[in-house]
C-alpha cells in the first residue's frame, strides 16, 4: 500500500491512464484524416469546398466538447446503435481534432508564398498536381510544431470522456478516489501522470519550432 491506496488500485489507475492514450491516438489519427480535406477546402478558394468546410469548423469550435461527446453517445443511440463508450469518444474527438487541425493546417497551407503557385504552373502542373507535390510538403514541414503542441490539447481533452462513462484516467481516479475517500493524493497523482504524458509532448514541439526557425534563417 502507498499513500493509503493499494497497488491494485494504483494499477487501476494506470490502466485508465493506458485508455486515455488509445483514446488521444484514435482522436488524432481520426483528425488527421478529416482535418487534412478540411484544410485544404478551407484553403480554396472555390466557394463549393470553402463555405462548406469554414462551416463546419465554425460549428465544432462553437461547442463545447463534453456536449459533442453527448450528442455522438446518445443521438446515436436514440436512431437504434448501442455505441461502446470507446467508439463513441472516438467519434466525438475526432470531431473536435479535425476543426482544429483543420485550421491550423490551412494557416500553414496559405503560408506557402504564392509564387510557388505561380512557378507550379509555368512548369505546366495543375492544382492538383501543385498542391500535391509543392504546396503541402513544405505546409506540412511548417505544420510539425504545432501539429505536436496540439497534441497537448488531445490528450488533456480526452479525460472530458467522462461524461459518457468512458474508462479513461479521469474516470478511473475517480473510482479509486470513491473508494478510497483520498481525492488529494489520487488526483494529485492523476495530474502529474497527466503531466508526464503532455510535458514530453510541449518539449518536442518548442524544439521543433526553434529547429523551423534556425532552418529559415
């Protein structure tokens, strides 16, 4: 026993926190497939693929992301599929992951300076072709830095999860805190375990963004 909880506990809690790890991988590989069309319709300047795609991300940022996480759970539900907890927060954080990274990849798309446009198109390739090939390589180097400091964000937003009764480190704290009756030292551990998962992830994205900007000296 440490600290008045037992090691079954302790290991409870850290199979929460090995849940919440699935759950931010799930959210930003889930935003990372939706956020990268976003991003480029949000970049377009065809009306057909910007109004759509800048309505969408003005909708997600515009709710809170506990309210996202019930509607996904229980609207679901209430057309006839019971979703697993998992699948639905999934879902819910995708959601969330894709209109941030949505924005945050188009800023780094229109960083690109337009003569790269203009140089794409005296070798005679198409917008297709140009964005491919020139446009999103170098916006994806630019987009490293802060694509990893959000990752900060997905993880921390994960223990909102808990709304639904998904078994994330959030939830699994709070358990052990109701049978223990030792909310100082249970979320006080839950918070440096927290700590220890984002503070690697902020290091990584400073270095990376001093690195970008000794290289574009």
């Amino acid at each position: 026993m440490i600290l008045g909880v037992t090691y079954s506990q302790w290991l409870f809690i850290l199979t929460g926190a090995g849940w919440t790890l699935v759950l931010s991988v799930l959210g930003f590989l889930g935003g990372t497939v939706v956020g990268l069309p976003v991003a480029i319709g949000r970049a377009s300047k065809n009306r057909l693929f910007r109004l759509p795609t800048a309505a969408y991300v003005k909708l997600i940022q515009g709710i809170p992301l506990p309210v996202i996480m019930f509607i996904v759970y229980f609207g679901i539900s209430i057309a006839g599929y019971d979703l697993p907890a998992l699948v639905a927060a999934g879902i819910a954080m995708t959601l969330y992951s894709s209109a941030f990274l949505g924005e945050i990849w188009r800023g780094c798309i229109e960083a690109i300076p337009h003569t790269q446009w203009e140089a794409s198109d005296c070798l005679g390739l198409n917008k297709a072709q140009t964005l491919a090939h020139v446009i999103l390589p170098q916006a994806f180097r630019i987009a490293i830095p802060p694509t990893v400091g959000f990752l900060v964000q997905i993880v921390k937003n994960t223990s909102y999860a808990v709304v639904i009764g998904f078994f994330d480190l959030t939830y699994s704290a709070r358990v052990i805190n109701n049978s223990t009756f030792k909310p100082f030292v249970v979320f006080t551990v839950a918070a440096l375990i927290y700590f220890a998962l984002c503070y690697p992830l902020s290091i990584l994205s400073y270095r990376l963004e001093r690195k970008l900007k000794r290289h574009s000296r």
